[in-house]
C-alpha cells in the first residue's frame, strides 16, 4: 500500500473535529480534554456516549468564582478536577465547562474552551441530554 493511500485510509477513520482549539477537541464520538493530568500534562479522552451532564461555568448550580476554580488539579470544588488554563481564575465563567462522565465516580471534569458559543454549539450537537 503506498504511503499516500494510508495516510488517506487513516484520516477517513477519524471523526472531524465538530469543535477544537487549545484546551479541547470534540468530534462526534470523544472529547479530548488538553492538558489534563498533572504533572505531565497529558490529554483524557472521554467518549461522548459517557458523558452524563455538562455545566456552563455560569450555571448557578456550580457557583464558581475566583476560589472554585483552579488552574490545573483540584481547587475549592473538591469534585472537579480542571485541566490546565493558566488565568482561568480570573477568566470569564462563560469559557467555562464543567462534565460529569459515567464511570469516573465522584471526579467531574473542569476545562476551558477559547470560543465558548461555538463550543457549546458543537456539545449540544454531540450530547444534547447532558445539558440541562
């Protein structure tokens, strides 16, 4: 087989990215959460069949502020772990998401997107049940 065509066979077995800037990656089947574990810095992919609920980080139900969000572990929201955002303290809450994903227990996922409409557009899309 030559290179070419490989290349092509491998590109077609992957989903379009619906969604994809510097902290995450979502296509119709996983969101790739960017630079989630400490210290490495590696990615967490979760599929998106697993993905139970989504919070904007304006929901109210959170209540984040300065304090419960941290820029990479765990902060005040002993629940969330945030994926690595160097300003997300003082970032606007609407670039803010937070998910819970079936079988990852107690811990829900913190991350932040650059375009938040359109992240939210391309969530709704993938996983419409999970925002309420």
């Amino acid at each position: 087989m030559a290179a070419a065509e490989a290349v092509t066979r491998n590109a077609a077995e992957e989903p379009l990215a619906l969604y994809e800037d510097a902290f995450i990656s979502l296509t119709s089947s996983s969101l790739t959460i960017r630079k989630y574990y400490f210290p490495v810095g590696t990615s967490k992919v979760v599929q998106v069949a697993d993905i139970e609920r989504i919070w904007l980080g304006t929901d109210p139900e959170l209540g984040l502020n300065f304090f419960k969000k941290k820029s990479w572990g765990i902060g005040l929201l002993v629940d969330t772990w945030w994926a690595f955002c160097a300003l997300r303290e003082a970032n606007d809450d609407r670039c803010n998401f937070v998910i819970r994903a079936r079988g990852d227990g107690f811990f829900r996922h913190g991350f932040s997107v650059e375009r938040p409409n359109e992240a939210l557009r391309a969530l709704r899309q993938v996983a419409p049940d999970a925002l309420q």
